[in-house]
C-alpha cells in the first residue's frame, strides 16, 4: 500500500510505500514559490483515480492544483485561484468540496466550474448554524453531506445536502475528520493529543488512541492533525508537532 502525504512544511506532497524508510516526491519539492513547479504550504491532497492525478490544496499560494502523477510530470495545472483553501473532498460525481478559511464557508465545483455552489457557510464568521469560523477540514459522505471541521467554533458541524444551516455533531478543537459507511465520525482532537469516534446521534465519543499509551513512549499521540483510512483496515494518523504518520487498527 502507498500513502500521498501533505508535506506542508517542506512544500511537496511525498509518497510513501508501507514499510520503506524514504519517500518519493511527486508534487512540488522545489522550494516555497508560485511557479507551477512548486508549492507553498499545501494543507491537503486527495487522489482523483479515474483521472490518475493528485489535488492539491496550495494554500500559501491560494490556489488549487491539478497535478498528474504520471512518471515524469514536473508541473501542475491551476484548477481555482485567489481562494484561502484549506480541505478539499471529493464526491462519487467528480466534484471537488473546497473550505475557505477567509470566506467562512465550503464550496462544491463541477468539473470546469470556477465559482461553484455554497453547500455550508457563507454567512460570515460567526456562531450560529447558518455560520462558520474558519472551517479547515472536510468530509463529504455518499448522500451529498459536508461534516465541517469548524475549527474556531471548536465543533464538527454537520451541513445535510441542499440545507441552509448546519447540524452540531459534536464539540471540541479538533482538526481532521472522517465519517464511515455507518456514520461513526473519526476526528483528530488535536488539544487533547487523542483520535476519537463517535457513532451516529451519540451524546459522547470513544477514545481510540490517545497520549497515553501503555505500549511505550515512542507510540503516545501528540498533537494529531489529520486523519485518514487506509485500504488495509488502519486508521493513519498524521502527527503535526512530531512530524510522523502512526497508523492503528479499526476495530
């Protein structure tokens, strides 16, 4: 199994063969700049398998990027412009979900679209339900829904297709999230070095991994950041302050 990381601090996006002490850089990997050939901070990267590419979320650059991963592409192609992305998700239709971060809201594009629909926020930075602030990661599920890191209202909102407000799932500072094929919501709580999941209309979450781990020092979460599911049945967790990737079985 491969994993594509976000190399934020480095200004590539590296992949990474399970169990191989080095990566390979396939995007960017040119020093922080606007050229097509680099990067400058990208926050996140989804894979787009039927066109065989990688999107990218070049945030430094306020820009979302299309970048092939066909052996020898030294390049990528502006997919939107002038936007503060910061999560991207994908539908089963192709379209891409962008959080904006200036703006306080989510937006989905079709193929080719520039200026795409609102499907959370977009009422400015607020706390109501019809508000977010400063959202950051995304999940879309297969019935069209947005869960939303909504990272300075410390809370994951949930934005049903077509509605004008949003849903509280749950509270807290979190970060990366995912939602599984039942509905148990995976989310990094970053403040509280822990991973937890929640199942549907839950009052409370569970812990599933967290900083104190009896299995030894070197496997104690800090600061987790994003999250991911792996084809291999593991949870992948990215670590922000200690720059690694720690991956735990779903149970």
């Amino acid at each position: 199994m491969t994993m594509v990381v976000a190399d934020w601090g480095n200004h590539r996006i590296v992949q990474w063969k399970i169990g191989e002490k080095n990566g390979e850089i396939i995007a960017g990997g040119n020093g922080p700049g606007n050229h097509l050939n680099q990067l400058n901070c990208p926050t996140d990267v989804l894979i787009d398998k039927e066109t065989n590419s990688l999107m990218i979320c070049d945030r430094g650059n306020r820009r979302v990027l299309k970048w092939s991963r066909q052996q020898g592409t030294t390049q990528g192609e502006i997919v939107l412009e002038n936007i503060s992305c910061w999560g991207l998700a994908m539908d089963d239709q192709k379209c891409l979900y962008v959080s904006d971060i200036e703006k306080h809201e989510v937006r989905r594009y079709k193929i080719g679209d520039k200026n795409g629909t609102v499907v959370a926020g977009n009422n400015g930075r607020g706390v109501s339900l019809k508000q977010l602030n400063t959202p950051s990661y995304i999940f879309v599920d297969l019935q069209k829904n947005v869960y939303v890191s909504d990272t300075l209202n410390h809370r994951v909102v949930k934005w049903n297709k077509d509605a004008l407000e949003g849903i509280i799932v749950m509270h807290g500072f979190f970060r990366g999230l995912l939602v599984d094929r039942l509905e148990n919501i995976y989310v990094a709580d970053y403040g509280n070095h822990r991973v937890m999941r929640w199942p549907k209309d839950a009052i409370e979450g569970t812990v599933i991994a967290d900083g104190n781990e009896t299995e030894g020092e070197g496997k104690k979460l800090y600061h987790p950041w994003s999250l991911s599911f792996g084809q291999d049945g593991y949870l992948y967790i990215a670590e922000h302050t200690r720059d690694r990737i720690q991956r735990i079985p779903i149970e």
